[in-house]
C-alpha cells in the first residue's frame, strides 16, 4: 500500500484484505469504494439482486460485507419487513459500516464473525451472498458450506470474484506483461483461480440451478494506475524479473496514463445457485 504509484496516489494492492488489522486504513477504504464504482461490476451486483430475488420480506446476509457498499444498498430492497445482516472478521470496517447505516438512515445488523464460522443459525437468510470474500479465505469450503447451513431451503446464495489470471493491461512488451501479470495472479490472494473450481463446489453441497454470468470488469484509469503501477516492482522484489524490467513497467504504465491511453481490465464471475429443499 505505501508503494506510490504512477498516479501519485498511494498504489492499490489485493494483497491487503488477508491483512484485516490495516483494513480501514483511508487507502483500503479507497480501493474498495473504487472497485465498488466500477460500473461492469455494477452490473454482475444487479443481476445478483435479480438472480437471487432480493424483494421485499427477504432476510439478506452479505459474508465478508467490508463496510457495506453493497450492504447498505440491499437495506431499501428488503423493506418492509426484510432484513439486511452483514458480517466480517474486521471490528472496524463493520464500526464504519454501522457509522455509515445510521448516516444513511438505513436499518443494517453489523455481526464480527468469520465466513468460516458464520456467527448465525440454521436456515436464518433467505439469500446469502459473498463479494470478493472467498479469494482471501484458507478454507473456502468451509465458508461455502456455511453459507448453505444459514440459507433456508429455497432460499438463493450469490458469489462474485475474481479470476486473477485474467487480469488484463496494455503493456506492449507481452513478455514481461505475462511474467508481472502471473506473479500477481500466483501471489495477491490466497485462492486466485478459485471460480474455475466454483460450479463444481456449490454442485459438491448439493446445491441446484447454479448459474454464472461474468463480465470483464474494465477499470477506471485512475485505478488502473494505481492497481497495475505496482505489480512491476512488486515482480521484481521477488525476483520473477529483473529490477530494470520492474522500472521499464513502472515507467510504461505511468506513460500510458499520463497520455490517457491505460487499459486496465479483469474478469469477474457471478454464481447464483440455490439450496434445495
Ligand atoms: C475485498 S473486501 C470485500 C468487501 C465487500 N464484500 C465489498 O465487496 O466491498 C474483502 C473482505 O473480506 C473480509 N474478510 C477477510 N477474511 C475474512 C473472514 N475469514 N471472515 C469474514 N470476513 C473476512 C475482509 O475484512 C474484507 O472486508
């Protein structure tokens, strides 16, 4: 995080959400609120409303919710008579997301807990979702199967992640393009590739009409100068490439932004599935 990047400001890792101690830091708040305007993730979120019938009477936990964006979002869905539950590891992004509800005027429970033990009972939710939570976890499994004891029989279930190997720039030199793109891939969570596995998984839990929509979420310059800036040096810190090569990507992407010309993308996946029953 303390690594500036080409845009001057703080550079963004992925690395950091694993690291939940710092998780409220002004520079991790950022890059969540920027990952959250992304309007092509915008879209897979509103198809997770839509897919898992997020209305009025539902009772909603968000696993892994942050601070809320997407949470407090839900909150005006459910009403009347639904609920919004959100949990997380970290105490102070669920104090900011409390901060933030009330602020709103929203009615949202903030739970401390972990998606691998999730602090609810049996068949609580309606709808169960996760964003971007399951990438970090050492046991996603475990989060999975917990997702589907809190959801009642019927009930729907939304994931959406990331596949990291699809992280996409437009630096020229393909070469060294593909050497800093895997280190990222190889190093920034802890489960990169997990949404190949995901069909498979929710079918292993029994779960039924799973279905997947993806899009290749394209990033705002700035955020693509701030995430991509980094990842030549951090690939030449461990030696995946040399330190010149690490300053020839520095250099490129600070110049593609500069003239307004950085490309930035990756791809995210949407399941939807639903606990049967
Ligand atoms: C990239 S953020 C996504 C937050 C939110 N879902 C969003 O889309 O804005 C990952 C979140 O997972 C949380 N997290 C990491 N490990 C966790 C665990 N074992 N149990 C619950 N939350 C966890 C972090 O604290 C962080 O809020």
């Amino acid at each position: 995080m303390e690594q500036p990047s080409p845009s001057g400001e703080p550079a963004i890792s992925l690395h950091d959400f694993t690291d939940i101690d710092h998780a409220v830091e002004p520079t991790y708040v950022a890059a969540l609120e920027a990952f959250d305007r992304l309007p092509l993730l915008r879209e897979l979120k509103a198809l997770a409303v839509e897919r898992t019938a997020t209305g009025p009477g539902r009772r909603v936990l968000d696993v892994g919710c942050g601070f809320g964006l997407e949470t407090l979002r839900l909150a005006p869905l459910v009403a009347p008579g639904g609920t919004v539950t959100g949990v997380d590891l970290s105490a102070e992004f669920l104090d900011e997301g409390r901060r933030r509800a009330t602020a709103a005027g929203l009615d949202v429970v903030f739970e401390q807990g972990d998606a691998q033990r999730l602090p609810v009972g049996d068949d609580t939710a309606d709808v169960t979702r996760a964003e971007r939570v399951l990438i970090y976890l050492d046991h996603p499994d475990r989060a999975l199967a917990e997702m589907v004891r809190a959801t009642r029989p019927g009930g729907r279930i939304a994931i959406i992640e990331p596949d990291f190997d699809t992280n996409t720039v437009n630096v020229p030199d393909v070469a060294l393009a593909r050497a800093v793109l895997a280190h990222e891939a190889d190093t920034a969570v802890v489960n990169a590739r997990l949404v190949r596995d995901l069909t498979a998984r929710l079918a292993g839990l029994g779960l039924v009409d799973v279905e997947i929509a993806s899009r290749m979420v394209v990033f705002d310059i700035e955020l693509a100068a701030q995430y991509f800036g980094g990842l030549g040096a951090a690939a030449a810190r461990d030696g995946v490439v040399d330190a010149a090569a690490g300053e020839r990507w520095r250099a490129i992407v600070e110049d593609r932004h500069r003239r307004g010309d950085l490309f930035g993308a990756v791809g995210y996946y949407l399941f939807t599935a639903t606990v049967p029953g």
